[in-house]
C-alpha cells in the first residue's frame, strides 16, 4: 500500500507550542496538540516533541491512507501499521530542492524501517494513546497494548542491581532491538580525516569531540565565556536533562580552538554570552546542528571513510575506557551516562583488535610447536644421559 505523505510536522518558533502536525487541509491536528502540552509540562525537550512528532506524524498518515479515525483505530490497525512499517519501506521523498512536495508519494524507496525506528514509533503511540484513554478523550482500548505475558507485572520489580537495566513492558507490536556495539574510529583512519579537514575551526571540533566525549548539540551549546583553557575545561549544556557540565579536553583542541579564533577575528562577536562555534561563509551565523553534520560527511567523501560525527563520542569513550589508570565512573560522568552498564558497553573490545590479538596467539603458538619440535632429541638417546651433557633446563 501506498501511503500519501500528507500533511506534515510544523515547527512554530513558540516556545509554548514548538511543533504542531497539520493535515493535508493545513488543519492542526487537535489530540497532537493536547499531547505535546502534556509532554512539555514532563520536561520533554523541543527535540524530544520533535521526534515523537515525526512517529504520530507517521501513524496518521497511515490512518489517512485507510480512512480510519484515530480514535477508532483498533489493534487490527495497530497490527498492520507494524507489518506495514515493516515489509512496505520507507516513503520515496522528493528532494526539496525540486519544487514544493505532492500529496502523494511515488512509491517506496525500497529501504526499510531500522529495528530502532519501529520501537521507538511503537512506544510513542503507545504513550499517545494511554495518555488519551485515562483524559478520556480517545478510544476506550489502547490499540497498542502491552504483551499478554508481561502487562500484569509492574516494570523492574525483581530487577537485580546487578544485572543492566531492561525494557520489562514490552509493546505486543514492539520489535526486539538487537544490541549494538558502539562503532570507534581507528587511529589510522581518524588520523586520515583529521589530515583533510579543511579549517581551524573543523579541525578545533573535531578535537574537541574525540577528547571530551560531547555529542553533537552538546558542544555546539559552549558559548565563549564556557572556555577555560587555563584549567582545560568547557561548559557544555547536556542533552536531555539541560544540566551545566564542565568537560576536560585535551591542549590540542585548545590550539586548534585559539587558531580558529585569531582567524575569525572581528568576524564574529567575542562576547561571554555569544555561541563560539560560527559559519565560516558570509554572513557568519550560529552553527547548526545539521552544518556540522554536512561538514564531517564532506570530509568523509574525500577521505573514503564511513564514520559518523557520532562515532567521535564512541571513539573518545572507548580510548578513555581502555585507560587502566581512569576510572570506569569518571568515564560514565564525561559521557553523562544515567546508568553505568551504559559506559560498560565501551568495555566490549573491538572488533580489529580481537582479530590482531588472536592472530598474534596463533603466531605464538605455532612458533612455539616449532621451538618444541626442534628441541624434541633422536629416538635412541636416553633422557638422563642428555640431562648430565646439556642440563635438564637448558636442553
């Protein structure tokens, strides 16, 4: 089935209302608003509503495709939009470069919906609508009910402190997530796309990133008057919890950081309070988030890597685990994990190093079958005789 890609997730610009989702008559969608209200009065983030947004926008359009109310949906709905999710891929979109968007979408583009995507879409329609069945302003049954086996139990109740956190209340149409482990860059190749970047300023991020650990929106957060070098220290805003953490870093990124500013001298503003990381084309704004993406992948063409921006915060952690002299907790409070067995995961060795210790064992110990071979004497020679010539631990 073809599901047109109606209507569309609006950003106002209102910090009362940051996101809105509109049909294909330019109408508001009034149960996404009600529900953001209730997300932002949780302490959800912009980009938390932002990314339920684009789940619930997601479900509509499918409910709009089968011309069935949200609140008459049931779970035969909520079943197929699963198996829909899962076998028809995602919509083919038009660049927006090439005119405003149809209505209707062209068809699939014949890649699927990741693992992650249809978890994360199964618990945001399953809070959608648990929020409107107890409001009584939706359908009396959630069409995403919790598994049959595990809905009458109450989340971690016999949880051993011991053993990781996990997701105890699962959707009955939520997917099993595989887990995956944290890709790090190699030094050779980080080494290779450190050499092609192109300024100051991509150079001092770069460093930045791969010392302290910080994601993305985390280090475009600094402002100039959260720069210490004397102390090496930065001032980031953490994602999620929006607390104020000062991040050690290494001297490098600190020269690279004063190269970067001596060369934007009188281009951009050096007050306290100003953002430090700026364009570098006229006129100079704010860097984004999705500029600091472009400029890694840029790099990453030129240099023929696949590495992601995100892979710098796994390759920083992953050199801060392997630190005999660090502590596993200050690696968790760099990297702003809530639970430790989050930062354990960068304990997992890596794959190329696995593979270059296990050949060296098997180097070693071919190379010690040959030393025993050699040393094995003639038959016909008595043991005693060769012990009292050469000596028993020297032979």
């Amino acid at each position: 089935m073809v599901v047109p890609l109606r209507g569309r997730l609006v950003e106002t610009g209102d910090r009362g209302e940051p996101y809105r989702i509109v049909d294909g008559s330019a109408e508001v969608v009034a149960p996404v608003v009600t529900y953001f209200r209730e997300l932002q009065a949780t302490g959800r983030s912009a980009a938390t509503v932002r990314s339920y947004g684009m789940d619930l926008l997601r479900w509509f359009r499918f409910l709009w495709a089968i011309g069935v109310a949200w609140d008459r949906a049931t779970r035969v709905e909520a079943r197929e939009f699963a198996r829909w999710l899962q076998l028809a891929g995602k919509p083919a979109r038009p660049h927006w470069r090439h005119g405003e968007r149809p209505d209707a979408a062209a068809g699939s583009s014949g890649r699927a919906y990741s693992m992650s995507v249809r978890a994360h879409s199964e618990t945001v329609l399953r809070g959608f609508y648990d929020f409107h069945c107890q409001a009584g302003s939706g359908p009396l049954l959630n069409p995403f009910p919790l598994d049959r086996s595990r809905r009458g139990r109450r989340a971690h109740a016999h949880h051993n402190p011991m053993e990781p956190h996990r997701n105890e209340r699962t959707g009955r149409y939520r997917p099993v997530v595989p887990s995956r482990i944290p890709r790090s860059i190699p030094d050779g190749e980080f080494n290779d796309i450190f050499a092609r970047l192109p300024s100051h300023r991509d150079r001092a991020l770069v460093a930045f990133f791969v010392s302290t650990g910080a994601r993305v929106a985390e280090l475009l957060s600094v402002i100039n008057g959260g720069v210490d070098p004397g102390r090496q220290l930065i001032t980031v805003v953490r994602k999620g919890s929006g607390a104020v953490q000062e991040l050690p870093a290494s001297s490098d990124a600190f020269v690279w950081l004063r190269l970067y500013q001596v060369e934007m001298d009188g281009l951009i503003p050096d007050a306290a309070d100003q953002p430090l990381w700026w364009t570098l084309r006229r006129p100079c704004r704010p860097l984004t988030y999705h500029a600091a993406h472009r400029m890694f992948e840029r790099v990453n063409r030129r240099a023929g890597t696949t590495a992601t921006l995100h892979s710098l915060r796994h390759t920083a952690a992953y050199r801060m685990a392997e630190d005999p002299t660090l502590p596993l907790t200050d690696v968790q409070l760099v990297l702003g994990h809530a639970q430790l067995s989050t930062t354990q995961i960068y304990l997992t060795p890596r794959k190329q190093d696995v593979i270059r210790r296990v050949l060296a064992h098997h180097t070693e110990q071919t190379q010690r079958a040959r030393e025993r071979a050699a040393a094995t004497p003639a038959p016909g020679y008595r043991p005693e005789v060769l012990d009292m010539l050469f000596g028993g631990e020297h032979r």
